[in-house]
C-alpha cells in the first residue's frame, strides 16, 4: 500500500499499516499533527479488532436474515469528534473530519 | 422533519431509525421486519459499545486527542453500507455519494454527540440512569 497516495486524500492527517495481528508496521503523520506513533499502534489494534467483529457480524446477518450484500467486507470507520479512523485489510487512515470523504478514502484502501 | 423520515426520503437507504442503548428499544422505518430491526439495534448497540471502550483507552494515551466523544461508525459493505451516528442507525446501498450525504445529514441532524450521551439517551427512555449501562 502507497502510504503517501493515502495522505493525498483530503484531510488524512495519518496513513499506517498493521499486521493481522495489530502490530503498527509503517506509517506516516501529517506535520503538525498530535496524533503520534503510540496512538497509531493502538489504533492499529482496534482496526483488526474491528474489522474482525463488522467481518463477524455481516456474515451473521447474511445467514441469519437472508439478506445480501454485506460480504465481503469493505472497512470498517470509527467517527470521533474531530477526525475518523478509515480501515480495510491491514491498513487505516485517519481523516479530519470536516474534510473527510469516506467513499473515497474506502475506495483508496481497496485500491 | 424529523432524521429518520428525512434519511428515508433519499434514494438508496433502505432502513433508517432510532435504537436504545439497551438494545431492545428501537423504532425504524424500511426494508427490515420488526425482527431484523430488533436485531439490528442490538448490533448497532454492541458495535457503540465497543468503540467507546476502545475510544476510553485511547484517551489514556493521548487526553483530548480528538476521537471523544465517539460520534458514530460505519460498516462498510460490498453491496450495502450501515452506519450508526448518536442512537441513529441506516441501511444504506453502496451508490455514488450516498454515504458522505447520509453522514452529512447524520451529523447535522444529530448533532456533536455528547461524552455523557449513554447516561442521557438511557434517561430519555425512561429508565434509571445511575443503573450499570455496561
């Protein structure tokens, strides 16, 4: 995954990969931003631990309602106050939100 | 008008509505059976748990670090996308733009959610606030 690709969306204040495991592999912070390599290792964490539950869950309401269209999975986002965390497979990014366009940055990490 | 009746009323959400913190309480209009609402708002309520825990350890981390109070979540699908702002929950189809108006417009209409929102929306149901909500 281009890291630098993924600042270039508007508003990315970080761009990080992780191993399926959760462990921050590489990364990349906007200057000037507080976000550090710290938060990024537990973001990273919390992405596999999410993208696996939403995983779960769209199989589960597939099987269980007979509904389509849930799987694959393509990310998962967590929405804070000022920006989001946007992950799918073993990379994220986050986005301030006032400039954030998720169908984009989901495009970009299918990419 | 009010968020469920104006997510409802653009082309490509299937589901909209509004889901308790207990889970068992919801209302919706859409494509869903009560049954797949009831479930529905379980889901929505697990998935707002668990990232406000998650949000809580991060805070010990970094204080103010911008991600609290969560404001919401989004599962994206390949075909259909859910998303959850606040106690408000849609069904959304994967059509150009649709996700950034309807998180627009979730935002908007909801508003900055709140650090106490569990404690407040669980005293709009009626129930007793100092009750465990974990």
């Amino acid at each position: 995954m281009d890291l630098q690709k993924l600042m270039d969306l508007p508003g990315t204040l970080a761009a990080f990969t992780y191993t399926d495991k959760g462990e921050l592999q590489s990364h990349l912070l906007r200057e000037g931003t507080e976000l550090s390599e710290e938060m990024l290792d537990l973001l990273s964490r919390s992405c596999v631990a999410n993208l696996a539950i939403a995983g779960l869950e769209a199989r589960g309401w597939e099987s269980l309602t007979g509904q389509t269209g849930f799987q694959p999975l393509k990310g998962f986002s967590v929405v804070g106050l000022e920006w989001s965390v946007v992950a799918d497979g073993n990379c994220g990014v986050v986005v301030r939100n006032r400039d954030v366009d998720y169908e984009a940055t989901f495009k970009a990490l299918q990419a | 008008m009010h968020i469920v009746k104006q997510l409802m009323a653009i082309p490509g959400v299937i589901a909209a509505g509004e889901y308790a913190y207990r889970g068992d309480r919801y209302s919706y209009q859409g494509a869903l059976t009560d049954e797949f609402a009831r479930m529905a708002s379980i889901l929505c309520r697990a998935n707002t748990l668990s990232v406000n825990m998650q949000s809580e350890m991060l805070d010990s981390f970094a204080e103010n670090s911008g991600l609290r109070p969560v404001q919401g979540w989004i599962v994206r699908g390949a075909e259909v996308t859910v998303c959850a702002v606040g106690n408000y929950f849609s069904f959304i189809e994967n059509r150009d733009e649709l996700l950034n108006d309807v998180m627009t417009i979730m935002r908007a209409k909801v508003g900055d959610v709140q650090d106490d929102l569990l404690v407040n929306l669980y005293a709009r149901l009626g129930g007793d606030t100092r009750e465990a909500l974990y």
